[in-house]
C-alpha cells in the first residue's frame, strides 16, 4: 500500500483545479474572514466534472492499491484525527484507538456516509467505490467539507458533531478484496446500497452479492453486526434475499423490527440513487440480515 504523508495529500488536494471540481479561491464571496485570509477555499465538488461510465468491469485488473492484510493499512490519509502519521513521533492522544466500523459497499457519490457521519461522530465509516472519478469525487466532497466545518464558528448553528473527521472513501473492488481492508469481525454494519443489477443472467456473477461473497461479508462482518440491501430491482432483492436467506451466517431481520431505525432510513433515502428512485416514484425493496453468532 502506497503511504502518502499528510503534506503530501493536502498538496494533492490544495492544487487540484476546476477541472477536478475543486477550485483554489481566496473566499466564496470575496471577502475574506480573518481565519479564512490565508487558506485556499476548496468547494463542495460537482458531479458533472466526475461523471464516468456507469459500470466498472469488475473481473479486469484495475490498476488498484489495497494492503497486503489489514494491519499493512495505513488509516491516517482517511482519518488523520483518528490514526498517527507513519513518521509522526508520538501518537496524540485519542490516535490510533477506534478502528473503521461501517462499510458502504459501491457508495457512489458518498451520500449515505454524508447523511451517517454527523449522526455517529464515534463511529468510523468508510466507503469502497471500484470508479475512480466518482471516488474522487468524495474524496473532494469530504475534503471541502471539513474544510468549511473547521472554519465555523464553534457556536455556529452548521457545526456538525465530529465535523466528518470519521468518514472517508478508498478506490477499491469489494469484491476482490475486502479482506485487505478489514480484519476479521471488525465491522458492525456493512451497506449494499442500490448495487448494480446486472440483469443479464451471464452478467449475474457481477453482481456484489453472490453465493461466494457472503462468506467473505461473514468473515468481516461480526456476530450481531447487520448487514443492509437496499434495492428499486425486485429481481435483485429476490436474488440477494434468497443467498442470504440460505447462509448459515446471516438470520434475516423482520422489516419491522427496523422500522424505526434511523440508519435505515438513512440508507432508503440518503443515497443518490435512492433519491433517483424517489424523485421517479419507484418502489424499495429492503433486506436485512444479522450476522449468526459463530457455530461451536
Ligand atoms: C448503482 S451504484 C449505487 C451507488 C450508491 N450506493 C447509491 O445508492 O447511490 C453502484 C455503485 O457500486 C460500485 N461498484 C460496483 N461494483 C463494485 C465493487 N466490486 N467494488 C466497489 N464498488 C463497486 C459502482 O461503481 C457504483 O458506483
């Protein structure tokens, strides 16, 4: 796994120009606070300077970085309040303690982890996005959006909790190495938000769920976390209803007993593509499962 320094990534960022979405402008608006004179202002992406294919190839080796096992990750790129820098002398304190807890598999453009970050400032999340410029792009989003977060006033009524510290993205296939990222029973909560259907039936093995996979989601998902589906295909919520319903790892959860569950609300509604859904009137099909206690 490559590991960039602090400097080095906030460099990456600061000289990323419009055409990245991000522009380097002195202020929004022209005039400059005193805190804000001497900070280049990144701003909150738009999509249209991300827009990619709308499907990766998923069995092609993209060129991607992913640690050998989970204890070669470095976090402190994603989560520099959270972990130590590899050459910093002393880790501060609250460094290095919390390890990543939720994972958005195929977040998109980031709008589930926008929506959960403030609600759970404890709680690291990440999500694994396989496009490059869609990665990008919240990457950018969450790095503007700290930015704007630092600069409020502490009484200002758009401060966040946690100010999205606890959330980042990395450029990764899931399905090819979720493993590399996550030790085993780490997560508590792993989204499958609106995944790509792959209709065709000799493209069904494209799909995010597959018999296979789910031992992989077992592996890190631990006894008692939840695993979320989320789909408008009723074919796909038929097909990722019935692997899981068939591994001994994963015990469906009855709709309502998440009925009032915020996170859930948050992955039906949160996303864009569960806002596309909405704003065309379709419909949603949910599925959740508990991850089984380990057999003896
Ligand atoms: C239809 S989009 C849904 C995005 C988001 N969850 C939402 O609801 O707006 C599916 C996303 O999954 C990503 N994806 C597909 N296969 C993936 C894989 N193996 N690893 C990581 N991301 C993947 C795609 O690039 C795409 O952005």
């Amino acid at each position: 796994m490559s590991k960039r320094t602090h400097d080095q990534v906030e460099a990456t960022e600061m000289e990323a120009g419009p055409s990245t979405g991000i522009s380097l402008t002195p202020s929004t608006n022209g005039v400059n606070t005193p805190d804000q004179a001497n900070v280049g202002l990144l701003q909150i992406p738009q999509k249209r300077f991300y827009r990619q294919r709308a499907h990766a190839n998923v069995f092609v080796d993209h060129e991607l970085d992913y640690p050998k096992s989970p204890s070669a990750m470095d976090w402190s790129f994603h989560y520099p309040q959270y972990f130590s820098y590899p050459d910093q002398a002393e880790p501060l304190p609250g460094q290095n303690i919390k390890k990543v807890e939720w994972a958005d598999v195929g977040c998109g453009f980031g709008g589930l982890l926008m929506a959960l970050a403030p609600m759970f400032p404890d709680t690291l999340m990440l999500g694994m996005e396989i496009r490059t410029s869609v990665t990008k792009y919240v990457t950018d989003r969450i790095a503007a959006t700290r930015q704007s977060q630092s600069l409020l006033p502490s009484e200002s009524s758009e401060k966040k909790p946690g100010e999205y510290q606890n959330v980042s993205v990395i450029r990764a296939n899931a399905m090819k190495h979720i493993t590399n990222f996550f030790d085993k029973g780490q997560l508590s909560k792993i989204f499958f938000l609106f995944p790509d259907p792959h209709f065709k039936n000799r493209k069904q093995k494209a799909r995010i769920i597959t018999p296979g996979l789910l031992a992989e989601y077992a592996y890190v998902l631990r006894p008692g976390g939840i695993l979320y589906t989320v789909t408008d295909v009723k074919d796909l919520h038929d097909w990722m209803a019935h692997h899981l319903n068939n591994h001994p790892l994963f015990i469906p959860i009855p709709n309502s007993d998440l009925e009032d569950d915020p996170i859930l609300e948050a992955a039906r509604t949160s996303t864009e593509e569960g806002k596309k859904v909405e704003r065309n009137k379709g419909d949603k099909w949910v599925a959740c499962f508990r991850r089984a206690e380990n057999p003896e």
